[in-house]
C-alpha cells in the first residue's frame, strides 16, 4: 500500500465534457504530481504542486488543470474532453524538498475512457 | 535534461531463471535513478532507488540494481525470477529539487513461463 488514494478507479464519459480527479498524497507528503499513462505516450509528467502551490508545469494542456488544497489533496480537472484524453492518470507523492522531491509513492490510478 | 533508455521492450524468462532488466540513462550530474514495478491493471510500486552511496542496491521482493556510473546503467537484477514478477518494469532518473525533471523510461514488459 503506497498510501496515495485516487478516486474514482474508473470514469466513462463522452467528448466534450468536464471531469475532476481526486488524490490525497501518503501521510506527510507535501509534494503531489500528476502524470499521464498512455500506450503511444508512455509516463508524461503534468504538474507537480508543493504545499498548495504550482511547482513544476510539464506536458498538460490548456484544458486541463490542477490544484492542492490546504489539507494536500490535489484535483485535476479536465474539460472539453477528446478521444485522445483516454488513458490512466496517476498521482504520485514525495516529500517535496532535496533528493525526497521526487515522485516516490503512486497511487493505483483513474482509467479515464471516452466515448 | 535527462533521459532514459530501456532497450528491451520486451523480455521472456522461466520461472526460475535469473534476470536482468537494462538501464541506461543520460544526465550530466550525478542522478537519482529508480526502478518501479506495474502490473496490469495497477499503479506503479517503487522496487528500489540510488541517491548515494553503495551502487548496489537492494530493494523490495528479491531485486538488486547496480549503479555503474562508467556506462551510464542502472541495471536491474534478481537471480532467481517467480511467476508474480511477470509485470512492466519503468526505469526512472530524478534531480535534486527539480521534480519536473523525473523521467521515466519506456518500460520492459516482463513476461514469466512456468
């Protein structure tokens, strides 16, 4: 059990619409990221928040967007879905300081499907 | 920026049999390397990391990776490979404060025969 909880498992829904995808990071960790599994793509960085502010912004689209709230847990928000929005979103945690700013505990991921 | 390397995509053992996974990466200063495991269906699980010190280093469920500075590697082994290890296995380098810069590789998917 890495203690990174993602919610909900799963979500189906069609283009054009909004989603928000929930994370709360392993007890003590400040730092969250969000990353992006897809089979053409691989593992693709989105965005790294550390104690309720942005850190570190990688390959996340307009449409999409995040934050951490002041308990840590961490939304991300994605609108104006496309066919190709389709993959597993992972949240990970670390502490966010020197060699422990990394993403070192992963939560199981949300299966993101459009229709 | 730093990169990642796996050669093999994909890999098939015995049960049995010993393993080794390759790693190479690219960065111009001393890395963080790690090893994660996924199995179908599941997140990601740390098997084991390198920030300093011994280059070999022991993780979870029997693996070892040694860091091998000369060649850029971070090799992932297990002498001895058992049905449940079947899984994708991502190779992943970090810097200091700079979580952005935490690359993963390809992967290499590990397959088991009985």
């Amino acid at each position: 059990d890495s203690g990174v909880t993602q919610t909900p498992k799963h979500l189906i829904t069609a283009t054009g619409q909004r989603v928000t995808l929930r994370c709360s990071p392993r007890s003590g960790d400040l730092s969250v990221y969000w990353y992006q599994q897809s089979l053409d793509q691989g593992l693709q960085f989105l965005i790294q928040y550390y104690n309720g502010e942005e850190r570190a912004k990688g390959n996340i689209l307009e449409r999409f967007s995040a934050q951490q709230f002041p308990d840590l847990h961490s939304e991300l928000n994605l609108s104006s879905l496309e066919l190709g929005d389709s993959a597993l979103y992972f949240c990970a945690s670390g502490s966010g300081s020197g060699a422990g700013d990394q993403p070192q505990h992963f939560g199981d991921g949300t299966r993101l499907s459009i229709l | 920026a730093q990169s990642v390397t796996q050669p093999d995509i994909h890999i098939t053992v015995s049960e049995g049999a010993s393993l080794e996974l390759r790693c190479n990466y690219s960065y111009g200063a001393t890395p963080y390397l790690f090893w994660y495991v996924q199995s179908p269906g599941q997140g990601l699980q740390l098997l084991l990391k390198y920030f300093s010190g011994d280059t070999l280093v022991q993780g979870i469920k029997g693996f070892e990776a040694e860091f091998k500075r000369s060649q850029s590697s971070f090799n992932l082994r297990k002498p001895s490979v058992h049905w449940s290890d079947a899984a994708e296995y991502f190779c992943a380098v970090g810097a200091a404060n700079y979580g952005q810069n935490f690359v993963f590789g390809p992967g290499t998917r590990l397959s088991v025969l009985p």
